[in-house]
C-alpha cells in the first residue's frame, strides 16, 4: 500500500505535517510543512512553510518559505521572503510580496490572496476567493 494516493482537502487553523502521496488542496493558518518523502500534488496555502519532498502545484506563502534541498516543485510559488537551499529543483515562477504591502495594513499571516478552490462543506462543494488581489513583484525563475 506504500503507492496509495489520499485525495482531501484540508483546512486547518494551526499547522500540518504533509507526509506521503497526497492530492488535495492543503490550507493551514500558521505553518506547512511537507516530509522529505512525500509527493504533495494540489495548492498548498499558508502563513509558513517548510518543503522537503515533491510538490506538484503552486505554493503561496504570506509569511517565510523554506525550500530544502531535498525539494523538487513543480509549479508557482508565492511568498514575502523565500530561503532555497543549494540542490532543491523547481519549475515554476516566483512572486514576491513587496514590504510595501506590509506597511499599508497587509497582513502577513493567512488568509490573503487564495486561488480559487473547491471546498467541501456539509456535503456541499463550495469556492472560496478573495476579492483584491495583494500587490507583487514577478520575478522568473531563469536566472536561478
């Protein structure tokens, strides 16, 4: 069973450990983090983050990223302040949350600017996104 997919989506008000093959949108108010061994594919959102192993999708992060060097992401990540550690490889774009949008009332911790996703509440899917998308800086990847 070691090959087994769990599909959910997740809400949290404090933190998550992502820990093997999972598909899903992950939302979780303080801190993300995903195992080294792990294959995440879907949204992750949250305050902080901490990525160890695959994740296919995007990434968006309104506090810290950690980028391990054991990370492979396939997708968009962003964030205020992104550390990526020699030997991680990703794919994707980066974008950047200016500290102008902090000093104008900007909170730095979640909820900000989600991705559209699907939401199951009492049996009933549900889409849930903000309205006024924060400021960014869109940097490409190519010079990495």
């Amino acid at each position: 069973m070691a090959n087994a997919v769990t599909r959910d989506n997740v809400d949290s008000l404090n933190s998550m450990i992502l820990s093997g093959n999972r598909q899903g949108n992950f939302y979780a108010h303080d801190m993300i983090t995903v195992t080294a061994d792990s294959h995440i594919s879907g949204t992750i959102v949250t305050t902080n983050g901490i990525m160890k192993g695959k994740i296919t999708g995007n990434i968006t992060c309104a506090g810290e990223l950690l980028i391990e060097p054991t990370a492979i992401i396939e997708g968009n990540i962003t964030a205020k302040i992104i550390d990526i550690r020699p030997g991680s490889v990703i794919h994707g774009t980066f974008t950047h949350f200016s500290a102008i949008d902090t000093m104008h009332g900007q909170s730095h911790r979640a909820p900000f600017p989600l991705p559209e996703v699907s939401r199951q509440v009492h049996g009933e899917a549900t889409r849930r996104k903000r309205s006024q998308p924060v400021p960014v800086d869109e940097q490409p990847t190519g010079w990495w």
